[in-house]
C-alpha cells in the first residue's frame, strides 16, 4: 500500500479534526443552552423559597401560598425540561433530578403549614396531598379522617397510612375540609 504525501495526509487530518470539533462545538452549546437554562430556572426556585420566608415571618399566608404556586410552576419547568433533554448532560440531569426533588418536599412542607396556619388559601382549590389521621370518626354514612384542622371525608376507611388524599378544599371556620374523590 502506498502512502499518501504529507500535503494530503495532513488535509486529511485536516478534515477529520474539523469535522470532531464542529460535533464537539455542537454539543457543548447545546448541552450548555440545557445547563444554562436549568440554572436559571434554579435560581428562581431559590428566590421564591427566600421570598416565602418573610412572607411567613409576617403571617401573610396568601402571599406564601402564591409563593408555593409559583414554585410549583417553575419545577414543572425544570422536569419538562430535565427529562426532555436533560440526557444530554448526565451529571447536570442527576444533579437537577435530585434539585426539583428536594423542591417538591419543600413545597409539600410549605403547604402543609398554609394549610394549619390558614385554612382559607385552599377554599375552592384542588388539593392533593399524603395524609395520616389522627383519629377517624363515622358519623352519618361519612367516614372523617381527622388531624389537627384538617377533615378528609372519604367512603371507606383505608387499610393504610398515609394515603393520597385528592379533592376540593371546603372551609369551615379555622377547619379545612377535603371531600375526597371516589375511587374509579
């Protein structure tokens, strides 16, 4: 086999190292348009947390509410966009797995605490979250699952705790009510 000349050797590697590079060039802007954006979405996450700590501080309970809703939204975000494209960066997909996460204990906690702290918030909104009762009463064909100021009327009484508790908030005075969904 003969070999090619220098000149043509050298525009061969030429070619093959443009080529590399421009795949290379690819995916760090793509894979980085992924990290950036994630990163941003983040930092709104923390500031909303931050924000909802004043908010707490001076008992104003909507505001926090607003606050958990909008967290809400943006870890929507940052899942949609985790697991649509997230691939392409495996440790930034892990690290931001384990960030939204940790965000949705947090906006479980913070809910948790509207709902002892102000009932009110949840009046005519869908609730879902994971409950264990204190004590369970029946009264009128009703079975009421009871913790604190929280009421979960439900048609049968569960094997297990916590359950999944889905339904629309009902205020009574300082008592949160949840009807919970028949079972399909």
């Amino acid at each position: 086999m003969k070999k090619l000349p220098l000149k043509n050797r050298l525009k061969k590697f030429a070619r093959k190292f443009k080529s590399f590079t421009t795949i290379l060039l690819l995916y760090i802007s793509i894979a980085g348009l992924f990290t950036f954006t994630a990163f941003i979405l983040e930092e709104a996450q923390q500031q909303i947390i931050w924000g909802t700590w004043p908010a707490r501080d001076a008992k104003n309970w909507a505001l926090v509410y607003d606050g958990c809703q909008i967290l809400r939204s943006i870890n929507r975000s940052l899942k949609i966009l985790n697991w649509s494209i997230g691939y392409i960066q495996p440790l930034a997909l892990l690290s931001y797995h384990s960030y939204w996460k940790s965000t949705d204990y947090y906006i479980r906690s913070l809910e948790s605490l509207i709902m002892h702290q102000s009932p009110k918030c949840f009046a005519g909104k869908n609730i879902e979250l994971l409950f264990t009762p204190e004590k369970i009463l029946q009264e009128d064909n009703q079975i009421k699952l009871i913790s604190y100021n929280i009421i979960v009327i439900i048609d049968y009484v569960p094997e297990k705790f916590p359950i999944k508790v889905k339904g629309m908030g009902e205020v009574k005075g300082k008592i949160l009510i949840i009807r919970m969904e028949k079972k399909s």
